[in-house]
C-alpha cells in the first residue's frame, strides 16, 4: 500500500525549495486552466478533458522527475553531462535542419542543451582548477563548448542563447576564470551572436523585434500586437485583479499559456499575485545561493549557481517581457508556463539542486555530529 509518510521521509533537501516548487505548480495549473481557454473553444476540445489533462499530467510527471532527480547523488551528474554533450551537438543541428519533430514527438534541444551546457561546465571547472588559468588545458576546451551550444541554439531562439551565454560567463567568473580570458569568451561569443542576428536565417525577426521594443511609436500596431495586449491586462488586472477564469485579454495574446502568462495571473490575480510569483522567484535563489555557500564540494556549488541563475534569470526574462522591459523573446517561466519538454527539463534542474542540498544538509549533520563528539571527550 502506498505510504505518503515514508516518502515524505526519504524526500530530502531544502523544505522552502520544496514548498516554492508545489507553490509554483499550483500557480501553473491555475494560470494555465484559464489561459487555454479560448485555445480549447477554437479548438473545440474541452479544456477538462485535454489541455489541461494533458498540463496537469507534465506537472505531475515533472514532480515525480524532480523526487527521482534528487534522490541520485549529485556526483553522478558530472558523468552524465558528457553523454550529454555529446548528444545535445547532434541534436541541435538536427533541430536546425529538420524541425523539433523527433520519433513523431515536439522535443525543444535547447532546453537539453541548457541543462548539458551548465552541468558540463560545472564539470569541467571542477575537474581544471589546478591549470585554470592554462589556455590550452581549461580555456579552450570551455569556450568551444560554450560557443558552439550557444550559437546553434541562436540560430533558432536568439533569446535563450544569449541568457545561456550570460549563465555561462557567471559560472565562468565563479569557477576562477581568469578575468583577461573571460574579456575574450564574452568578445568571440558577441561576435558570433551578432553574425546570428544579422545573417541568421531568423534576422530579420529579431531585429523587427529589437525596433518594436527601442521604437513601438515608429512601428505599425501588428508589430506591437502582443507587447500592447500584454500592457492591457497588466493595467486592467489592478491591485487585486479581475479573479480566476475572468482574463479578457486571454483571447488576444498569441500565446497566453507561456509567454505571457505572467500577464494572464497579474491580470486575475492583481498586482499582489504577480508580486507573489516574483517573490517565489526571489527566495528561490535566496536558499540557493545558501546552498552555493555551504556546499563543501566545488562541482557542487557551480552545479547549483548554474541551475538556479539559469531558472531565475529566464523567469524575470518572462516577467520583463510581459511588462515592457524587453523585446518580445518567446521565454517561458519555468514550471510556470505550459509546456511538455520545457517542464521535465525544468524539474530535472530543480531535481539537481536538490540533490546538492541535501549533500549540504548530510555534510552539516555530520558536522554537528563531530563537533558534539568533541565537546563529549572535552567533557
């Protein structure tokens, strides 16, 4: 018979990371049910019965990803990552070339590529800390991988690239890299995004993008059609918003369910909701930049400053994006936003920083243990 008190006991980490991630998934199915809305009257499926079946299925499955993820050691994930990148390169350019269709299923490769990218960088500067500063040893090898991941991902989604890239020169700075050779991962990986925005097959989109942002007076209505309705239900949400299910501005957005679906919960659920998620978000690299801190292991601390600068960061890209801040990117929030690839890799993430923390929490235990043993001799 199934037993929720021994699982609850073999469910190890960090608690608040814990809570943010049931909080965040109940936010998800909410924002979602009422997102889809006008998605499932044109399509003339029942919300119940497919599209928000088919969400609450991913949640649950990503739930279930995040508990297995966690229970693996850490450790093993730097063994892991190589396999990865060997097969996130393949991937991606078959992406490129043929579409996400792969085995008759939509699979996103950037979204593998980010979590291959930052585990096998955490990896690789664990793994050369003692010829760190070696241009041919550690050098090299990093800024070929780094650059190689980040502009085939460009080629196709210009925004998560360039947040990849920024996660990547983070890690860079904290893993010791020297600040000359970093000066010059950051040039050659400006170069070759820039050669993506004005060559790439996707330029001119970017670039009509970036204008409709710098100049949405200079622009016609269709080219700020979404950044404009996203205004609207942000200014109509008010304080305390227009409640569950009652968005009008759903059946405008192009996207409601994942690119703006911070719009769609500020405009039900007021500014106090939108400011709930936000905070969410905030204590979430609060506990873990604790982990980062108390982690004993280098591979460790990289591994979970990478994950979570990763997380947050795209989900105040979603954020700023839903309120003006920025061009249109096409950036989901993470465990937030409907989708099927994008919330297993999402959970496999948390699941990872999970795992470092309760290594934390072992290693604090085993601390205290030692220290108690010594006050007892004392004694």
């Amino acid at each position: 018979m199934f037993n929720i008190k021994s699982l609850l006991e073999k469910t190890k980490g960090d608690r608040w990371i814990w809570i943010i991630i049931i909080l965040l998934s109940m936010i998800s199915i909410m924002a979602v049910y009422s997102a889809t809305g006008t998605l499932a009257y044109k399509r003339g499926e029942s919300v119940e019965t497919f599209l928000l079946t088919r969400h609450v299925i991913f949640v649950l499955l990503g739930i279930v990803m995040i508990y297995i993820s966690h229970l693996l050691d850490y450790k093993y994930y730097a063994g892991i990552s190589k396999l990865l990148m060997i097969i996130t390169i393949p991937l991606l350019i078959y992406t490129l070339l043929f579409g996400a269709q792969v085995i008759g299923l939509t699979f996103q490769t950037s979204d593998l590529a980010k979590l291959a990218l930052i585990t096998f960088l955490a990896r690789t500067l664990t793994k050369k800390q003692e010829n760190i500063k070696d241009v041919k040893k550690a050098f090299v090898p990093i800024i070929f991988w780094v650059c190689a991941v980040t502009v085939l991902i460009a080629i196709a989604n210009m925004s998560t690239a360039m947040m990849l890239f920024g996660v990547s020169i983070l890690l860079l700075i904290i893993g010791r890299i020297s600040i000359k050779q970093i000066s010059i991962v950051t040039l050659a990986g400006g170069i070759l995004l820039t050669m993506v925005l004005l060559f790439g097959p996707r330029g001119e989109t970017y670039i009509s993008r970036i204008k409709s942002f710098m100049h949405p007076e200079k622009q016609h209505s269709d080219k700020t059609y979404q950044s404009d309705h996203s205004k609207i239900a942000l200014a109509t949400g008010g304080l305390f918003g227009k409640g569950p299910g009652n968005s009008t501005e759903r059946n405008y957005l192009p996207h409601p369910y994942s690119d703006f679906i911070f719009s769609i919960i500020v405009e039900e659920y007021g500014t106090i909701g939108g400011f709930v998620v936000m905070l969410l978000y905030l204590v979430l690299l609060y506990r873990c930049v604790r982990i980062v801190t108390r982690s004993p292991k280098a591979f460790g601390a990289l591994l979970a400053a990478g994950l979570s600068f990763s997380l947050t960061i795209q989900a105040f890209a979603n954020m700023a994006v839903s309120v003006g801040l920025g061009p249109v990117t096409g950036v989901p929030m993470p465990l937030v936003s409907m989708g099927g690839t994008a919330m297993i890799f999402t959970s496999i993430a948390f699941g990872i920083i999970l795992s470092v923390s309760k290594d934390v929490e072992a290693h604090d235990a085993q601390k205290e243990k030692v220290i108690v043993g010594e006050i007892t001799v004392m004694d």
